[in-house]
C-alpha cells in the first residue's frame, strides 16, 4: 500500500518531465556556443522537444506550457517580437499532432525527415513575419542555414529526450 | 467551479486559437516598442542568469579545450607570427610614445580641454540570441556595475554594439550586425560621413553616403559621434567589398564575443530615456580617453 502511494507522487512528478525538457532545450539554445564557423546562429532545441512530446505524449505538454515557454525564450533572446516563438511552436504544435499517427513507430530516419519538413515550415514562417515586419525581404540564406543546422542537431536532440523520456509513466496510468 | 462537459470542450477547443492570436498579436504589438515587454525581458534576464550561467560553464570548458587543441597544433607558427608582431608592435610603440609627447606638447600649446574621464567594466558574454534575425548578447554585468543604456561595448578591436537593454546585474548589448543596428561613421581617409547599417549578415552594409564618394577596400571606418551617442574616432572596421552594395568587416570577431568592455564616455546620447538608469561612472578601471578613441 505505502509503494503504491509513493509510486503514485513520483508518477505526478515525472509528468512534469516533458515540460521541464522543453524549458531546459530552450534555455540551451541560448548558450554561446564558440564553435568555429558556427557563427552565433544556434539550433532551436525547443523545436525538437515540442516534436518528440507531442507525438509521443501530447497530454503532458499542454498548449499553455507551449505557450509559456515560447514568450519566455523570447524574453531571453532579446527578440523585439515577443511572442514570435510562441506563435512558432504552437503552429508547429498543431501540424505535429493532425500527422501524429503518421509518425508513431516509424523508422528514425522518417522521424527525422518529419522534423526537417516542420523545422523549414517554421524557419519560412519566422522569415516571414520578420520580413513583412520589417517591409523588406530579408536574406534567407541565414534561415536556411538555421533550418539546416537544426535538423543536424537532431539526432543528439532526439537521444536526449529518448532518455528523459524513459522517466516518463506509460500513458493512462 | 464545475464546467459541464459541453462547456468544457468549447473551451478546449477554443484554447489553440485564442493561444495562437494571444502570441501573434504580442509579436505584431511589441514591434511598437511597448514599455511592458522590456521591463519583462529585463527581470527574466536578471532571473535566468545565474542558471544560463551555471549551465554555460560547462560548455564554456568545452569550448576553451577545443580552442587550446586548435593552438596546440599550431604553437609554432603562432610563435613565429607573434615574433614578427612583436617587433612590429615594438615600433609603433615607439611612434605612439613620440605622439603621445608631441600630443601633450600641442594640447598646452591650444589649451585644449581634455574630454571628461572614460571609464569602463568588463563583461563576459553569458546568452547569445541564436536567432537567424537576431544580433545581440547578454552580459553578466548591470545597472549595479554602471553600465547604463547607449554606451558602446567594445572589443580589444573595435566597436562591437551598444547596450540597448540594462537589468540589476545584465544588460543586452545589440551587436552592429543586428537588423535595428544603425550606427553613424565615418570613412577615416576622406572624411565621407555614412550610416553603418546592420541586415543580419556577417558585414554590416554603408548606406547614406554621398553618390561621388570615391571608396576602396581596406579603407578604415570610425565612429563620426553624429547623435552623441558614441564619441568620435571609435574604430569600428574596414571596407571589405565596394562592388555594388558597400559593406564592412567589423575589427571585432563578432561570431566569437567571450569578453567586452562596456565603456562610459559620459554621453548622454538621444538613446537615453527615463525608464533606464542614467549614466553614471563605472565601476571598473579608469583609462585615460586618448587609450580608448585611437
């Protein structure tokens, strides 16, 4: 009976996991990375854990935590377009979870090409707000570029949430 | 309070949306520089700072091992070329001596009244925006350090941006790549005023210059101090391409800030406002002007 109660509180605890994830890869992107030729565009790893966690588990990463973290990274990064990131990562959200049944139990590497396909939709989408914000069509060698490294970033992503995912109870218990 | 279950699955519905316009229009609405949102990054960057800087520490390690092995590899050239810097150096030592001298000697001579003290802290690079549109960096340094709105960070280089944004202990330093980075110069040879204008890219474009100016590459650009936000004379980089769109290579490595120096000229440019402390005299070393501006 005790067991059974205390491995109920950790359950609670544990749900927690895919929101405190996605905070902590937001904060990660926010490092300086001095990595030669990297220059100072980082991966969004925000991106990748709204990915695993709303097509593996969606109820543990609600749309308001999805929300939070998208303005507070936008607050952090100086972005003078509070909000952008949020409006990004909801967006994202939302297009994840209409193919998630597409993309459960497929193969890494089709996994990956759904990241990539999400990651370029929401660079174009970042691209274009800053442009029409700004009336003039930006280089977008440099989303590109964030696009790509992004995607190559994957990998290490995905290994890192697999693992914090491990500590996550199985759906409906 | 219980919602009945049709209620409740309205508002369900209506969260993405309503979610959705909330974030658009904080996006379109901060553009018009609302007062709320810098008093909001303010206190999350003072609030996050101890955090990003624990969890930096680490990568900053990283970071210096893979740059100790790059030296490594390289410590006999590097040796040679500093050998030859060195006596390089040794002679403009000499010169700035001699200038110095002279210098002191024509300022007596003018009465020149010597601008006020400089003073200036140094600050270490603890975020970087990562974005692809935008320029800037956190620094561990604040309002309780003295840096205050408008003043230039500088490298050992040159002009690296200016402080836009000042919390208790960090302050936000917009790199003069950013897009909103539109910083008056001057061409040091000719003397043609121009407006150094960030798009994002690695160099910075010349706008504003006169259609008959005559540019060639490798010609060094100063800050002009139009506005009296910067003092004049600032070094800030070199013409790197003049075909078409002019554009500068900033003296400073901007893709691998670590270390700045914030420095106080005692301007109170047309970047002051109300709603930011003040300047007032750094904390740090005092530097005598004439080091700083050359």
């Amino acid at each position: 009976m005790v067991r059974h109660v205390w491995q109920r509180d950790l359950g609670t605890a544990t749900r927690l996991v895919p929101g405190i994830s996605t905070l902590l890869f937001a904060v990660l992107s926010l490092l300086p990375f001095h990595i030669p030729g990297f220059g100072s565009i980082a991966p969004s790893f925000a991106l990748m854990a709204v990915y695993h966690w709303t097509i593996y588990r969606p109820d543990l990463l609600p749309l308001f935590v999805v929300f939070a973290i998208g303005v507070l990274l936008d607050l952090l990064n100086g972005s003078p377009y509070v909000g952008l990131s949020a409006l990004v990562l909801l967006l994202a959200r939302t297009a994840v979870l209409a193919q998630r049944r597409l993309l459960i139990g497929q193969p890494f590497a089709l996994l990956w090409l759904g990241f990539f396909l999400v990651a370029a939709g929401s660079f174009f989408l970042e691209w274009a707000f800053v442009s029409i914000m700004h009336v003039t069509l930006l280089e977008p060698r440099l989303f590109i570029f964030q696009t790509l490294i992004t995607a190559a970033c994957f990998p290490i992503g995905s290994y890192l949430l697999a693992l914090a995912h491990r500590a996550v109870p199985v759906a409906g218990v | 309070m219980r919602l009945s279950a049709p209620v409740k699955a309205a508002a369900q519905r209506l969260t993405l949306p309503f979610l959705i316009f909330v974030s658009a229009l904080l996006a379109i609405l901060g553009k018009a520089d609302v007062m709320l949102f810098d008093r909001a990054r303010v206190v999350m960057a003072d609030a996050v700072s101890p955090i990003v800087e624990a969890v930096g520490r680490p990568i900053a390690t990283i970071s210096e091992g893979i740059a100790k092995l790059e030296d490594m590899s390289t410590v006999y050239s590097q040796n040679q070329e500093l050998r030859e810097e060195n006596d390089r150096l040794l002679q403009w030592q000499e010169t700035a001596r001699r200038l110095d001298t002279e210098n002191a000697q024509l300022r007596d001579l003018l009465r020149f009244a010597p601008q006020g003290a400089v003073s200036s802290v140094a600050a270490q690079v603890i975020a970087d925006s990562g974005g692809a549109f935008l320029r800037n960096v956190m620094v561990n340094v604040g309002a309780r350090d003295g840096v205050a709105r408008g003043q230039p960070a500088m490298t050992g280089e040159g002009l690296v941006g200016r402080v836009v944004e000042v919390g208790d202990r960090t302050a936000r330093v917009l790199l003069l790549t950013d897009i909103n980075s539109h910083i008056p110069v001057t061409i040091e040879g000719s003397h043609e005023r121009a407006v150094l204008d960030g798009d994002n890219a690695d160099q910075p474009r010349l706008v504003y210059i006169q259609p008959k100016a005559e540019l060639t590459t490798g010609e060094r650009i100063v800050t002009s101090g139009s506005g009296g936000a910067f003092p004049p004379g600032l070094p800030v980089g070199v013409i790197a391409s003049v075909n078409g769109e002019i554009r500068v290579e900033p003296y400073a490595d901007l893709a691998r800030l670590e270390t700045l120096r914030i420095v106080n000229f005692g301007l109170d440019g047309m970047l002051s406002s109300s709603a930011v402390p003040s300047a007032k005299p750094l904390r740090g070393i005092r530097v005598p002007a004439s080091d700083l501006s050359h």
